[in-house]
C-alpha cells in the first residue's frame, strides 16, 4: 500500500488543520497509509553547521519522508507567513534531498484567505524539487472533510 506522510504546520492540540489530517486518514483507511509526522517541535533550529551531525529527531524524519510515496501538509498561516516550525522542518531536507521528485498536497486551513502562506510556501516547495501543482493546493475552512479535500486527495494519490 502507498504511503502517505502528513504533517500539520500548527502545534496546538486542538488544531483544525491537525484534526483535518486526522479525518482524511479515517476516510482513505484501506486504501493509503497514512502517518502524521508528530516531531515537528523535536526538530532543533535548523543550522547548516550540524545538518550532517545524526541527530536522532532529525534522523527519523528524513527516513519518514523518504519512505513516504506522498507528503500532505496542512497549515494556518502566521503573521501572513509558514509557521516557523513547518519552515524549520522544510529547511532540514534541503540538503538532504528527502522532497525531491515527492508528489506534495497543500491545504490550508487559517482564519483568513490565507493568500500569504499559499503562493509562499508553493514557492518553497518547488524550490526544493518536489512535484507539486495548483490541483492539489486547497484553502479550505476549519476541518471539515469536504468533498473537494477528498477530490484533492483522490488527485494526489492517482
Ligand atoms: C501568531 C498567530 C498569527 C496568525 N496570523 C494569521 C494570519 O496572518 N492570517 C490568518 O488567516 N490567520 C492567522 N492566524 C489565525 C490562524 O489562521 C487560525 O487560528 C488557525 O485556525 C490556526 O490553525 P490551527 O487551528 O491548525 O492551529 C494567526 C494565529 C496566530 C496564533
């Protein structure tokens, strides 16, 4: 079975974009299998100085997304940027290389349009080499699972 690693850019219990990525795990049950990366505040500040240094938390979160077929992100948006720890996470495998060729499914769950965060961390993501295009980057509101998440998905694992 295809592998998926989601990873939510919000570390609040309770949070709508982590609670989405919960929801599509149960719906595409049997189908995909899915991980929510939980080590997101276990990765130190990124520093170009250590980056080859093996560093148990880093370790293990190259390795999921290298063994991952597809990696979905769900996040808010903050002060009209990526949270600083889903940016921190991405500059960890720059060098390393675990995004590159990787298909990658954007949502967006903020308070807002959220237009900041969207065209931002597209950017990053193509800069890093993943696959990634506009049929699987959605805003979407609160975590509802809506037909237009679950398409988005369809989208990413065809
Ligand atoms: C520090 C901070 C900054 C925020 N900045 C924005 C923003 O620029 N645009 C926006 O739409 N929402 C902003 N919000 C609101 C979040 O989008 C909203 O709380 C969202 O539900 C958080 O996602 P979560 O439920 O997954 O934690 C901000 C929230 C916080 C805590």
């Amino acid at each position: 079975m295809k592998k998926i690693l989601a990873i939510s850019g919000s570390l609040r219990s309770g949070s709508k974009n982590t609670l989405i990525l919960h929801a599509i795990n149960n719906h595409f049950a049997g189908r995909v299998k899915m991980e929510l990366f939980d080590g997101l505040a276990d990765l130190p500040h990124f520093n170009p100085d250590i980056e080859m240094d093996n560093i148990e938390s880093v370790k293990q979160y190259r390795n999921s997304l290298k063994h991952a077929d597809y990696v979905l992100i769900s996040t808010p948006e903050y002060a009209h940027g990526i949270p600083g720890s889903l940016k921190n996470a991405l500059d960890w495998v720059v060098g390393s290389g675990e995004l590159i060729d990787k298909k990658v499914g954007l949502l967006f769950s903020s308070s807002s349009e959220a237009l900041f965060v969207q065209e931002q961390l597209i950017e990053v993501i193509r800069t890093m080499s993943a696959k990634i295009d506009r049929s699987v980057c959605l805003k979407i509101s609160g975590a509802e699972l809506t037909p237009e998440i679950i398409s988005l998905i369809e989208t990413l694992i065809s």
